[in-house]
C-alpha cells in the first residue's frame, strides 16, 4: 500500500496543531454527537475539530470553541467511514463514478478495487481504464493489480495475459496498492515459475498480495502462506474461518455469501474478542441488491442481526481494515488521522446521515453533495465483442450412434465429475429430459469453437439464459435445453456488446446490455439495477430453482476454473486442480 503524503505538510500540521489548542479556528467543527471509539470500545459525548483533511481535535462539548463551518451531529453516533477491503466493481455494472454514488452516502469512504474482470477481457487498456475511474471520486478507490489474467492458464482463455513482468510494471505506479487476489492456487503451491514470479513481483514492490484460499486445508492452506499470500475472502465455514485465522491470514469476511455469516458470527463471538485480522468486504454485489441494500454498509448490518456485538462489526469495518491495508491514517475519529467521518442515526441499522471524507461533507440525506462525472471510457473497452454470429447447431455435440458414454457436470456451485449414457440421434447427442446445457466461446478474437457440457442436477428449464459476466474470463457463457433459445440469448448479446440475456421459444424476453466491456453499462444505478431485477424476475419464472446450490448466483460462477472441481472452459472440461482437459464431453460412441 503506497502512503498518501497530503497529511504531511508542515503548515497543515502547524494550523490543526494551533487549532487543536484553541488559539485558531477549525475549519469544520461536528459538535453535538457521540464518538464510539474503536480503540476503548466506548462512546462518549465529543465534538470533533476538522483543518483540511485532517483531524485536529477530539473534545468534550465546546459550544465557544470557534469554527468557519459546523454540522451538528445532536443525537448522532459518529464513527470513522467504513474500508471495503475488497471489491468488484464490474460486479455491480455500473461504473465507478456510478458506484461512488451509491456507497459514499452510505458510509463507505474507501475500497480496495480488484479490476480483473476489466483485466480479463481488455487487458493493459482495462487496467488503466481502472486507474483513471479510480480519479477524483468522493470514495477513496484503491486498484491493485490483477495477478490472474486469465485466471487458469492453459484451461482458459482470456482478453489479457498478465505475465510476472506486467504485473510488476504496473505495481511499480503509485496509484495501485497491491496485488490482487491470487487465484491460481495450485500452480503456486506446486512451484509454477508464472505464478511464483507474479507473488514475487508483489513482494518486492513491498506492496500486500492478497489471496483467493478456497479449499485449501492443512499443508497446502500453510503453504499459500508461506508463499508470501496475506489475505483470503473465500471461506466455506466457521471451521475454514478458524483455520485461516490461525495460520495468519487477513480474514475479509464478505457479504456476498449471506447464507454462512451467522456460523461466521458465532464462531468470533465465541472467541470472546475480535481478532485483529478480521476486515469486511462486499466482493460481488449485483446492481440490485446494491441498491436495495447497501455495499458495506449492508455487511455491517447483517453481522448484527446475526448476532456480533456493533463495535466489533465496525471496528472490522475501519480500524482493522486500516491496519491491515497499512493505512495509520485511517480507521478511528482521533486527532492526527484523517477526517473520514460517518454520522449515524441508528447503529444498529447501519443508517448514515452524514458522510465527511477527507474533511468535507460528501454526502447528507442519503446523497452526494456533489455527483462525480464518469471517467471517458477507451475504445478498445467498447468492442469486446469478437465472434462470429452463433447458430443453434453450434450448441450441438456430435457423435456415433446409437449411443455414447459422456462425462457431465454434475451438481452447481460446487460441481464434481459425472458419466452418463445418452442417445445419438443424426449425429448429435440427445441431451436427457433432466439435464440442461451449457455453452462457452471465446469473445476475444481466439476464434475457437463453442464448447459445450450437458449439466446435471440443474432444476427444470423453459428458457435460455446469455452472459458475458462469467469470471474469470467473461467468455460468451449459455444456458438452456433448446438450442434455438441458447442461440437467441447468445446474438442479443453478440449485438448489444454484451451484458446479459433471456430467451425462450425463439424470442428474447429480456436484455440488459452491457456496452462496456461487456461487464458495465454506462446507465445510472437506478436504471441498471431496475432491468437486472426484471431480468432476474423472467428468469425465476421458467427456471426450477433448487437453493442452496441452485440459484441465479450460481449462473455467474459456474465457468470459474480456479476453483477446485471440474468446469466449463472456452477449452472444454477442464479441472486445472486435476491436469484434466476434455475437449468435448464424449468420452466414447458408437456404443450398442
């Protein structure tokens, strides 16, 4: 993390030293609130003396104490704004201006933005594209660079490929703050020179490499560690929570897998403290619930209901946050750090009134003070759309009658390796009446064919479903039984510069495009997340969902090839964890 120098200057200092004594005037004073410290654990009655960005003061009640500004803050909790410690913003489709927009007034004031999915499909031209969002926004957004692009290589191929050497480049500039999280665990542990190199490149620019664990146990969890991985957001449960802490990793305990923070809550509370290393993030928010519910905010509230004490579920919103990221200047409403103030009107609500970031009101009543304008968007970000037209024979997988023997995919989520014995009827496999299809091409010029996997335990389907939000890759991504729906779906999305899509009987029912990159649209929140609901809606009306594994979520994972297990690649099947490549599901035909 590069350490920002604003807070340094000497006649800063000097002004909120002379201020913090009486004999100058604050530039802002908050008089009237509460201060629920995260170093005690105490709130008490404070008014908190502001010069630039900086706090001077912290202080008993002092209507004399002069001021060139005031907020009253009577009947309010104040405490330091809220660190997302890691973030997608393409997640949410809509830019980061857009995105600013929705946290800020909520109580957010900083966030550690992984960009891969810009990286996977753009590349360099997607990083930088980053960067420059990253600018002159309300919300403190930290890009690190992406140390999988793509993700699995050799199982899958992307928009991008980030080498050691691009990785280091780019970790070399002062506006990114650390490796992204490394997903490629395998190759790591088993000493791939790409892998190591990249780690390697995080270490040496003194800059934190953080980490995507999942699965990982005993000598390999420790292993990832030794390596030189700090952090890990992808927990299975408390057990994989109370490994993790042990062998000493930054726990960013995420909001997006809701259904395991209540075990998550008793398992710390249980611990009789808060572990220093716990953080929060959101990770994934689709534009929907962003708006419904809130980013970091949303993850503070929902540890409370699920039962952890409100100071600790703040204090690993801010002050933990800040020690870990190494921000000193950051993460408490004390004198010296910086003025990043959030004005709270319910605590357990998590309802922000006020929002003061770097000293200035930024957000009152829910909104900005001031909207930020998007950054411009590069060409290349606008044509990622590179494939031919697809046909709904390009979703059929040929054979020898009259039978074949085919490897499946079987079970969402956490998928596993099946067999099955299908029928072969004209050349062509005869998908069964329980199974659906999945589709996957390349859209970044490779030029490769559709792969195709039949898909078992996925409910009962009466649609197709389009995507070019697919991590890690954002390949062209189908699912569906007809073929001619599947190929519907798919053009929408080919024409519109992709987004996502439904189709059923021929026809599309619902497209939310997404021009760029085919991750974001350039439309307000509000616009975005009220199409993503009714194509989500249309989707839940012809799909048999079966929670916890099935569900719409599950759409968007499926082709994540650095998890263990076997997936759906641009390749074929592959389990990277395996060596296992198949281009095509049959194993063998011309079966009697």
């Amino acid at each position: 993390m590069t350490f920002p120098s604003d807070l340094n200057d000497p006649a800063l200092r000097a002004r909120a030293v002379q201020a913090a004594r009486g004999e100058a005037p604050f530039d802002l004073l908050i008089e009237g609130g509460t201060v629920l410290d995260m170093i005690t654990g105490r709130a008490r009655k404070a008014d908190v003396g502001i010069i630039g960005p900086l706090i001077a003061s912290v202080h008993a009640p002092d209507p004399a104490r002069p001021a060139k500004a005031r907020i009253g803050a009577r009947g309010m909790t104040l405490v330091p704004g809220f660190i997302d410690s890691h973030m997608h913003v393409e997640s949410s489709m809509i830019t980061a201006a857009e995105y600013a927009a929705a946290v800020v007034p909520r109580g957010v004031t900083t966030a550690l933005w992984d960009p891969h999915e810009l990286a996977n499909v753009s590349g360099e031209a997607g990083l930088g594209y980053a960067c420059e969002s990253a600018k002159d926004l309300p919300l403190r957004l930290l890009p690190l660079v992406p140390t999988c692009v793509p993700s699995a290589p050799g199982f899958e191929a992307s928009g991008g490929d980030f080498t050691p050497e691009t990785v280091a480049r780019w970790l070399a500039r002062g506006d990114t703050h650390g490796a992204a999280e490394l997903m490629t665990m395998r190759p790591l542990l088993e000493g791939d020179a790409r892998v190591a190199g990249i780690v390697q490149a995080g270490l040496e620019a003194g800059k934190r490499v953080c980490g995507h664990a999942r699965g990982l146990t005993g000598g390999d969890l420790a292993g990832f560690a030794a390596a030189g991985v700090e952090t890990d957001h992808e927990l299975t449960g408390a057990a994989d929570l109370m490994a993790k802490l042990e062998a000493g990793f930054t726990i960013e305990l995420r909001g997006s897998h809701e259904h395991l923070l209540p075990e998550f809550a008793e398992a710390l509370t249980g611990l009789g403290e808060l572990p220093q290393t716990v953080t929060l993030c959101t990770d994934d928010i689709f534009p929907d619930d962003l708006l419904r519910k809130g980013g970091l905010d949303g993850v503070i509230r929902l540890l409370i209901d699920c039962g952890l004490p409100p100071l600790w579920a703040y204090r690993a919103a801010t002050l933990n946050a800040a020690s870990r990221i190494g921000r000193p200047d950051l993460g408490l409403v004390a004198p010296g750090r910086r003025a990043d103030l959030v004005l709270l009107s319910d605590i357990e609500a998590v309802r922000a009134e006020g929002v003061v970031a770097n000293g200035l009101l930024v957000a009152e009543a829910g909104r900005l003070t001031a909207r930020p304008e998007p950054a411009p968007v590069p060409a290349a970000l606008r044509e990622t759309m590179r494939l031919a037209p697809v046909a709904a024979g390009d979703f059929e997988v040929p054979a020898k009658g009259p039978h074949a023997r085919i490897a499946t995919l079987s079970k969402p989520r956490f998928p596993v390796w099946g067999e099955r014995r299908v029928a072969v009827e004209d050349g062509r496999l005869v998908l069964p009446e329980d199974m659906i299809r999945m589709g996957i091409v390349n859209r970044h010029g490779a030029g490769t064919p559709m792969r195709v996997a039949f898909l078992e335990n996925w409910g009962d389907w009466r649609c197709a479903f389009a995507t070019t939000v697919s991590h890690d890759s954002h390949n062209l991504t189908v699912f569906g039984r007809r073929s001619e729906d599947m190929a519907a779906a798919a053009n929408a999305l080919r024409d519109c510069g992709g987004g996502v899509a439904v189709a059923s009987r021929g026809k599309v029912l619902h497209c939310l495009p997404l021009p760029i990159a085919g991750l974001i649209s350039d439309a307000k929140l509000a616009q975005v997340a009220e199409s993503f609901a009714a194509l989500r809606a249309t989707l839940d009306g012809l799909v048999g969902w079966q929670p916890p594994y099935l569900v719409f979520k599950a759409l968007f994972g499926a082709s994540l090839v650095c998890n263990p297990g076997p997936r759906l690649s641009d390749m074929g099947l592959v389990d990277p964890f395996e060596g296992r490549l198949l281009e095509s599901c049959v194993l063998e035909d011309g079966l009697a």
